[in-house]
C-alpha cells in the first residue's frame, strides 16, 4: 500500500474518493428530496403540511441515527455499518413505493429510509478519514462536503428527470438499485479500518536530504502546525463542554437551512414562477459551484483558523438565504446559486475537523454522531416550517428569513470556537 511502503500515492485517498461518492448517493437522496415533494403529495393525496411533517419527522430519525451509527462503527467498524445501511435502504424503498397510507409512509420513507441512510452517511466514514489524516484532515473531510455537494447537484436534476421520465416509485427503486451496487464493492475493497501509524504524517521519498527542522515552538504555534495531542476526555466529559455545544449550535442551524433548500428550495421558486426544471437547475448550481468551493475551502481549512472560516461560511450562506427568496429573474437565480454555492459546503467537514482537532480521533465518531443529531433537529424544524409557514401566511418568508437570521447567529458562535494552538489545555480545564 502506497502510504505504507514509501510509495508515492498514499492509499487514505481512495478511502476520501470512496466517502466522496457515498456521501454523493446519501445525501442526494436525503437533502433532495425537493423534486418528490410535489408529485408525492399529489399521487398519495397529502397535504403540503402532512408530507412535510413526514419529513420533518424522518429528518430527526435520521439524525437519532447518528449517535447509534457512531457507536456501531467504534463497535463494528466502518464496513459492517455500510452494509447494514445498504440492507435497510433497499427493503425501505421497497416498502416506499408500496406505501399508499400517511402512516405505512411515515414508518418506511420517514423511520427506515432515514435509518438505513445515517448509517451510510458521513458520521459513518468520518472516524475512518480523521484515523488515515492528521496533517491534510480538513482536505480529507472537506471531500464529504464535496460529495455532500454533488449529491445537490448531480443527484437533484437526475431526480427531475427520473420523476418526469419513470414517476417517482420507480426512481427510488432505480436510486436503491444503484446505491446498492456501489456501496457494497467499496465497503468490501477500498473501506480500511487500520491507518499506517503516522497516518499522512509518513515522510515523503522525494523530499530533500538533510537535517530535519526544528519543530514549532509550542509557545508561537502556527495555523498549519499539527494540533496538539487533544486531552484523554470521557465521552461524558467531552459532551459538557463548550466547544461541543458551540459546534452543536452551529450544526443546528446548518441542517435547518440545507433541508430547508433541499424540501423546499424547488417548491418555493416554482411558487415565485420559476418552472420545474429552472427550478431544478438553480437548485442544482449550487452543489456544482460548491464543488469547487471545497476544493479551495479544503485547502485554506489547513491554513487559515478554522474557526473563522466556519463562521464566513455561515454568514454569507445566511444573507443567500434572504437572497434567494428575492430573485426575480433567470439571471438573479444563477447569480444568488452561484455566491451562494461558494461557502454552501464546508461548514459539516470544519465542524467534524474541529471536533477531532479538539477531542482527538478516538472520541469523534460518537461526538459528531451526537453534534450531528441537532443538524437533524434543525432539518426537521425547516421540513415543517417550511410547508406550514407557507400554508400559513401565503409566504416563504417565514422558513427562509428565520434560516438567514440562524446562520448568521451560527457566524457569531463559530467565532467563540478555540484556536488549534489552545485547544488541549483548554477543553481540559473546561472539562474540569
């Protein structure tokens, strides 16, 4: 394996392309859920508020997922969760499009569809990447978010037109068809449990020879120096302390405002006279430009404080949201995905970065799992929000505008978060 032998491709990146495409197929189907909204309600008959509440409430499923998905991977590792996610996405989709009452639906597009996804979700393949990087762990995780992207991106047009061509039962059954030849090979064959020792730290065959440089004084650390060693915390510790509820806080408002666009972004600019496919498309540039987006953000996110850069993601994200509601024209809508795609993506990837920064790789597949579930509450809060604020007062104002405010309050959070240099010592006394 190259990251062991002193070749020159290290193998902890196939492991990053696979997670990429994962999350690709996960969240496409659990973020873009906007070209079924419509077409769901009307074939089975719901209301806009029903359906919504459907969703809010597979939203948090998915979420209380999390926390078990984390622990099964500490537990079973990795692969064993992957498979078992692979399983229950297939027999909930069957069970999908079989559905005809609020209730059979609820229980399988909302409890089991939700469950089967968490566990092949990021919090699932975010302990394996933080074990394979140290040194390059935001580039790592920032290619979740680049998957995350696609999934917006790719996988919503792709549902567009499965929906018009095949009607929406036969492309959840084509999703759950292909979801399933993809995950299982590479959970079988590219998904390692077991890191090289020094993970990316191994020394590069083709740097130069001579005398090793003196490592950083501790005392003047610099924003691309390895964190220090983070404090051998409890789980229980770990969850009572700041820096965990700030990231929580944050998460809270990012899953309010990515569900919020993924439900309802497609509804509201149909609403505001947009066509299906503009719609779609509009919605859609925003993973393609945040695709991009990752790849720079990834790269400043082992560079720059990541706090700050978390907290610029989230406000620009959170005046896009007032932005989005306003456009009026075909040119308007391109130009608010296109700012909008540039920070859409990171905030999930910085978070989990900072987690293990701060608490170290042994603890951070169950604490994102935990931080991942009030991204959840937030997407089931915008999930009902959205379909009953419209119901409501006639306006989109009310889930958009309240996700605009969200995100700028999580800016203001992001900025409390510590610095890599004072993390250990500092969660430490906060623990004590």
């Amino acid at each position: 394996m190259a990251g062991q032998t002193g070749g020159r491709w290290y193998f902890g990146w196939n492991i990053v392309a696979a997670s990429a495409l994962l999350t690709m197929l996960t969240v496409g189907m659990r973020m873009g859920i906007g070209p079924f909204f419509l077409p769901m309600a009307e074939d089975l008959g719901f209301s806009r508020s029903l359906l919504a509440t459907i969703v809010a409430i597979g939203m948090l499923c998915y979420g209380l997922a999390m926390p078990l998905a984390g622990y099964l991977v500490s537990r079973k590792g990795t692969r064993f969760v992957l498979l078992l996610g692979v399983v229950v996405v297939v027999l909930s989709s069957i069970w999908t499009v079989m559905a005809r009452s609020p209730l059979n639906f609820f229980l399988a597009f909302g409890v089991a569809s939700s469950v089967g996804l968490a566990f092949t979700s990021p919090v699932a393949l975010t302990p394996v990447l933080s074990r394979w990087f140290t040194r390059q762990r935001g580039m790592a995780l920032f290619f979740l978010s680049t998957g995350s992207m696609a999934g917006i991106a790719v996988m919503t047009p792709l549902f567009n037109a499965g929906i018009a061509w095949l009607g929406w039962q036969q492309t959840i059954l084509a999703f759950a068809g292909l979801f399933a030849l993809i995950t299982i090979p590479l959970a079988l064959f590219v998904i390692r449990e077991e890191a090289p020792a020094q993970s990316d730290l191994l020394p590069d065959p083709n740097a130069p020879t001579g005398p090793a440089p003196a490592p950083a004084s501790a005392s003047t650390p610099t924003s691309s120096t390895v964190p220090p060693s983070a404090p051998a915390l409890t789980l229980h510790e770990a969850l009572r302390t700041r820096p965990f509820w700030l990231i929580v806080l944050g998460l809270t408002a990012c899953g309010f405002s990515m569900n919020l666009l993924g439900t309802h972004g497609v509804p509201m600019l149909m609403d505001h006279g947009y066509d299906s496919a503009t719609s779609a498309l509009g919605i859609g540039l925003i993973g393609v430009v945040a695709i991009f987006g990752t790849l720079v953000m990834g790269r400043l996110s082992d560079i720059l404080p990541r706090q700050n850069l978390l907290a610029v993601i989230y406000l620009v994200r959170g005046l896009g949201f007032f932005a989005l509601v306003m456009v009026g024209t075909h040119f308007e809508l391109y130009l608010a995905a296109t700012v909008g795609g540039l920070v859409w993506a990171g905030s999930i990837a910085l978070s989990s970065a900072i987690l293990a920064d701060v608490y170290g790789v042994r603890l951070v597949g169950m604490l994102y799992g935990w931080a991942y579930l009030g991204h959840q509450v937030g997407a089931m809060v915008s999930s009902w929000l959205g379909g009953w604020g419209y119901e409501r007062f006639g306006t989109h104002w009310v889930a958009f505008g309240a996700s605009g405010l969200l995100l700028i309050g999580a800016a203001l959070f992001s900025l409390k978060l510590p610095e890599r240099g004072t993390l250990a010592r500092r969660v430490y006394s906060t623990a004590r």
